[in-house]
C-alpha cells in the first residue's frame, strides 16, 4: 500500500486479523519482515506489530524483544531510528504518515529520540527475564546485584538460551529452582499478557515434561487460568488438561471454566481437553453447563457480524462432539434443536439440525416401540 499512511496500513491489516487469533496473525506477520525486500513495507510491519498492542504498556508486547534487536545490527538506520521512535514511545507522532515520507526525510518526519539509558536497560531486562537469562532470573528471584545484560540481544540467541533451559529439564530429574522461579513468574504474567514465543515454549515445555513438579510449585489462581484462556490459548490448553488430570485440582477448575465467557479460544480449549489423545473426563453435570452457556452466549449479542460468528462457532462445537461420540444426542436433543430452530437462517446451524435428528431417530424409535408394546401388553 504505497500511498497508504501507517495508520491505514495498520487499519486494513487490523480488519483482516481474526479478532480471537490476534497474536498467531501478528506472528505471521513477524515471519515475514526479513523476506520483505520493500522497505516501505518493512516499516508497515514494524509499526503493524507496534500497533497491535499500543493498548497495552511496551514491556506487555510480545513483541518488544524483537524491537530491542535493531539497538544492535539488526536493520538499516532508517528502520533503527523508526524503531527507537517505538521503544521512546513517540511513534504515534507519526502514524498519519507515510512510509515515503520517513524516507524521503527521515529527520523531520521521525521525532527526536529521547529515550533514556535506563529506560531501554528497563525494557531489555524484562525481555531478557523470559528466556531464563541466569543473572536476571537471579536479580528478580534471589535479589542479588548482577550486571545488565547487553541491550543487543540477538532472537537467535534466546532460541539457544531456550534450547539450553530445555536441555536441562530433559537431563534432570526436577527443575531447578531458578527454572520454577521463572516459571511461576511466567505462569502468573500468562493471565496478564500475550507471552512471547519462547515464553510459551518454556512453559508448554517445562509442563508436559515435568507436570506434577510444576503444578506444585506454580499453579495458576483460578483468575490467572481465565485470562489465560484469551492472552495464551495453547498454553491454557497444557495448563488446564494438566490441573484436570489432578483429582484433588478437578472440581475447582472446571467451575472456573463454567465461568469463563464464551468465545472461540474457550470452545475451542475445551473441545481439545474432550478430544485429544488423552482426552480429560469431565462431568456430565460440567457438560450440561457449559452447553447452556455456550448457547445463551448467543442469545445475549446483538445481531450482527459478532453474532454470526458466535452462533456458527457454536454450531460447530456442538456438531464435532456428537460426531465424535463426545456427547449422546438424546441427552442434549431439546437443546440443540431448540438452539438450531432460534438460528437456522446462519450457516452450519441447518447442518447441526439435520445431524442431531438423523442421529437421534433410532432412539426415538425405540421409545415409541417400547412405548406401542407398553400400551398393547396393557
């Protein structure tokens, strides 16, 4: 979009991102600003990756270790300077521009830096933490005075900090305390944030190698798992099968997701506990629940796009365990053709009708046989 401002670039992409899949859009988008050979376009991505979380204070985005890598040799002056406008935080100034514009006269376009030594020491220390950086793990965890980390950090270094950590909990028989300590912090900023992707990987990793160790240690509050639902769904996803494999941890956790609202990062996290390899049993009182809640979340948006979404969101949940035998159609027959009946203008409800009929036909049969044999031995 070469006549398009930054803001306007970001709009179009903001429209095309699926507002549950916000981060895996924005990772798709990271993946390919090396293979950009635009330098238009490259700055569209760096401000579209800004933009993304604009809402949330610079030290939330998961992307900032990323940002910090063009303090060092990553990208040409033009890209440095725009991205130190981000870590300064004066990048909005220049949102109705365009990328033409920064270059043609990147001087008086871009702002004047002022972003203090402190303050970008202050960024990196807390991208660093993720990875296990032993001194900062040490400084936030032990209180020991240690010595900043270079600013200059290289994505490719974390990657073999990442592997090294991982290394280490294949060889040992527990995580060491320092890998807890991080990965308590972490678990606990996975209900407040998007985690990075080595963040996630740490995590997701450290659980399904050591699950018991881990839950013990740094086991999510109820309201940590919730908001992990929405900011880290694959991660909710280890985490939760986890806790509902403990039976002294079943009962609480399954009335958090009772709770927990409807949407498409929700549906999808539990159809996975339902069917995965070692699918999670859950109650048929949690079944009738979260079913019913799963429906009146339609009911309570009004018409429009949001709307149609959900209901066909809905619709497929609610078609994909009755044909994985998840759940019995003659249990939750009123349900869904109540359910099918109120919304069967959208599209999958028709399909949901006619599969929960089909489905449920030679039971009805059998009742009404039983039924005509009742009568006639009266």
């Amino acid at each position: 979009m070469p006549d398009s401002t930054l803001a306007q670039a970001f709009a179009v992409f903001r429209q095309s991102c699926d507002n549950n899949a916000v981060f895996e859009n924005a990772c798709e988008l990271f993946i390919t600003f090396d293979g950009t050979q635009n330098a238009h376009n490259r700055l569209i991505i760096l401000y579209n990756l800004y933009a993304l979380y604009a809402e949330l204070p610079l030290e939330m985005n998961p992307f900032l270790t990323f940002f910090l890598e063009f303090l060092g040799e990553r990208g040409n002056p033009i890209e440095k300077r725009f991205v130190r406008c981000i870590l300064d935080g004066t990048v909005p100034l220049v949102k109705d521009r365009m990328p033409s514009e920064v270059y043609a006269d990147p001087e008086g376009v871009l702002p004047v830096q002022h972003g203090t030594t402190e303050r970008l020491k202050e960024l990196q220390d807390k991208a660093a933490l993720l990875v296990g950086e032993p001194t900062v793990a040490q400084k936030k965890y032990k209180g020991k005075t240690v010595a900043k980390p270079n600013i200059a950090t290289d994505y490719s270094r974390h990657g073999a900090m990442l592997a090294e950590q991982l290394e280490q909990i294949e060889n040992q028989a527990s995580p060491s305390p320092d890998m807890l300590a991080v990965a308590s912090q972490l678990m606990e900023e996975a209900g407040q944030r998007t985690l990075t992707l080595p963040e996630q990987q740490f995590l997701q990793t450290i659980i399904q190698r050591r699950p018991n160790t881990v839950l013990v240690h740094c086991k999510p509050l109820p309201d940590t798992l919730r908001g992990m639902i929405e900011a880290n769904p694959f991660l909710a996803f280890d985490v939760a099968h986890a806790l509902l494999k403990q039976e002294t941890e079943r009962a609480i956790y399954l009335e958090t997701l009772t709770e927990v609202p409807i949407s498409s990062n929700s549906l999808e996290m539990v159809h996975h506990l339902l069917t995965c390899a070692e699918p999670c049993i859950l109650s048929s009182e949690f079944m009738h629940v979260y079913i019913s809640n799963s429906i009146r979340s339609c009911e309570m948006l009004e018409d429009g796009p949001w709307k149609d979404k959900q209901v066909r969101t809905v619709a497929k949940f609610l078609q994909s365990l009755l044909e994985k035998k998840v759940i019995g159609v003659t249990e939750y027959l009123i349900e869904i053709q109540s359910f099918c009946v109120g919304y069967f203008k959208f599209a999958g409800v028709a399909a949901l009708f006619r599969f929960a009929s089909c489905e449920a036909q030679p039971e009805i049969e059998k009742r009404r046989n039983m039924q005509s044999t009742h009568h006639s031995m009266a």
